[in-house]
C-alpha cells in the first residue's frame, strides 16, 4: 500500500526508504492480521514519522514484477489527508521531502516514474 499526501501547493510527499537512492511514495507491506487502516497508520509511522489521524480513499492501484524481489506486487494508493503535517523522517527512511510530480519526468526509476505518469 503507498499513501499520497500532498501539501497546499500540490506537491506529493515522498521518502527515500533506507539504503536506497530513489524516492517513492510512503508505504508498505500489508501484514497480517491487520486491518486496512492498521497497515497504513504503521506505515505512515515507520516512514514519515505521521502518529495522527487521517482519512484515506483508494483511488489507483499497480501491478508489477520486482526483480529485486523475484515477485509480483500489488500497490493499493490511497489519498491521504492528514490533520497536521507533523512529518520526520521516520525509522525506515533516511530522507522525506514534497515534491513536484513533473520534477520525475525523466526518472529511469519505476517508482518515480509511476509517481509522474499517475499523480
């Protein structure tokens, strides 16, 4: 699951998640046993630092094979709004910033280029 939070301007927060170089949109894993809302309050917390409330709306998903991984995976993207922005760079993540989606115009990476061809 990958949350988008935009700020007044339109920009999308995104997070560089630990050793790596290419921003994507905050989220993760669903784990098991977990409601909805559970997995991505935790997700909110581990990679932005967010520990208040929120609404959320799905509104796209993805599906695509992750080398890495040797798997395939299933992105639900939610519309966050958040009730404060009280945002830090949170345990899983070394770096969080607003961002411009046309600023990934030419990005070679498939997060990045996701976040320009859809937001």
């Amino acid at each position: 699951m990958k949350a988008v939070i935009r700020d007044s301007d339109g920009r999308v927060l995104v997070n560089k998640e630990q050793d790596s170089t290419t921003w994507n949109l905050p989220g993760g894993g669903w784990d098991h046993g977990e409601s909805e809302f559970e997995a991505l309050a935790r997700e909110l917390k581990e990679e932005i630092g967010y520990d208040g409330s929120f609404e959320s709306t799905p509104f796209k998903t993805a599906v695509f094979w992750l080398e890495s991984k040797q798997a395939w995976l299933l992105w639900i993207v939610y519309d966050v709004k958040t009730n404060n922005d009280n945002f830090s760079v949170g345990v899983d993540s070394s770096e969080i910033t607003f961002i411009n989606p046309k600023s990934f115009e030419n990005s070679t990476s498939f997060e990045e280029k996701w976040i320009y061809d859809n937001l």
